[in-house]
C-alpha cells in the first residue's frame, strides 16, 4: 500500500487543503482531513472513500476518517482564492489550460491556448489562473507573468513563480512559490497565488 501517493491524491479533493494518512504497508490506521466549509464533513468523508476505493481499491471505514473544517481565513492565512479544478487538453500542435478558481462563493474560469511545448506549459498555466483571476479584480490593475521556474531545492522540485502588477503608472514585482507533489500544475497555480495572495483582497472589485 503506497500511503504516499494515497495522501497526495486525496489532498487534491475539491475543498482539502491537507492530509495525513497513518498506517503502514498493510493496514489504514487514520486518515487526517483539513478541509474547507464547502461541503458537509460526511460528504468529505464519502469522497475519501469513494477515491480510495476508485484509486487505489481500498476499503477504507468512515470511523477513520476525521476532518477539521476551518473558515477560509483561518486556512489561508488571509483571503485568497481557493483551486477547484485543472484541466489540460492538446489538440495536434496546440494546447489548451482551463483553470477555475473559487473566491467569496464564486466560480471564475480562467483559459490559455499556445504551442504544446513541455518549455511553455507552466507558462500557459500561470496565464489561465491570471485570466480567472482578472474577473474577479478592479480593472485598473493590469497583471503579467514575468516567468515560471520549476528548480530542484535540495532533494525537492519547487515552483517558483514571478507576477508583475501596474497600477497607476506603478509597477511591482511579486515572487511566489510551492512544494511540488505529483501535480507540477497545481504547484504552478499555487505558486502564482501564493506570490498574488497579499494584493488580491485589496483589489477585488
């Protein structure tokens, strides 16, 4: 039993921010859920069960299975969007990056389309969530992707990510980053929010 890649694919369930699953190679002892208050905790509950057994064929007993469920700002630290979904398709040359995002109860979709390079597709990503989020803001604030890095840190890969604000005839240089896990681009969305999160509430509209 892979614990490892158990936790990593059920910390990417619409409204978990973490978890932690206890056992060892042949037994599930706990499973730990920080969620957010987007759905009934039994309904998280259902959805560790229902991934567990679709992924990896696990049984798992809903009495081990706890969840905290905490109001977005005490998760984030502040306010920020939450990542609903990635999607990524290739049409012959060409590729295309949806990224929908949830912020204060709404859903903003956000899609880029170029070349179907592997050098430019963390780029394309980072654009579809500055595209989602440019719904949401003042349109005065103009946002740019000045680049996207993914470099090894020691023994892990980061996501480094530089956005570019102007407002006002100002301009202002924002890094953020993320942990890669086995989603290189959900570590790019969060690295490109992460660098945006302490701007954003100040500019919604």
């Amino acid at each position: 039993m892979d614990l490892t890649a158990l936790q990593s694919k059920l910390s990417r369930l619409d409204g978990v921010e973490a978890v932690r699953v206890v056992g060892n190679d042949t037994k599930l002892a706990e499973i730990h859920v920080l969620a957010r208050k987007t759905k009934p905790a039994k309904q998280v509950v259902r959805d560790v069960q229902s991934l567990a057994a679709a992924a990896f064929g696990l049984d798992v007993d809903r009495r081990i299975v706890s969840v905290v469920q905490l109001a977005d700002g005490d998760l984030a630290g502040g306010d920020r969007p939450a990542i609903v979904d990635i999607a990524e398709t290739t049409d012959g040359s060409r590729s295309s990056v949806r990224v929908t995002l949830d912020w204060h109860d709404g859903q903003m979709v956000g899609e880029t389309t170029g070349a179907a390079a592997a050098v430019t597709r963390n780029r394309l990503v980072a654009e579809a969530v500055l595209q989602a989020l440019g719904q949401a803001l003042q349109p005065e604030a103009s946002f740019a992707v000045a680049s996207v890095d993914v470099p090894t840190l020691g023994s892990r890969r980061v996501a480094i990510a530089q956005v570019v604000l102007v407002t006002n005839q100002a301009e202002r240089l924002m890094v953020g980053s993320s942990l890669v896990d086995d989603d290189e681009s959900r570590a790019v969305v969060r690295a490109v929010l992460d660098a945006l999160n302490r701007v954003v509430p100040d500019l919604r509209r």
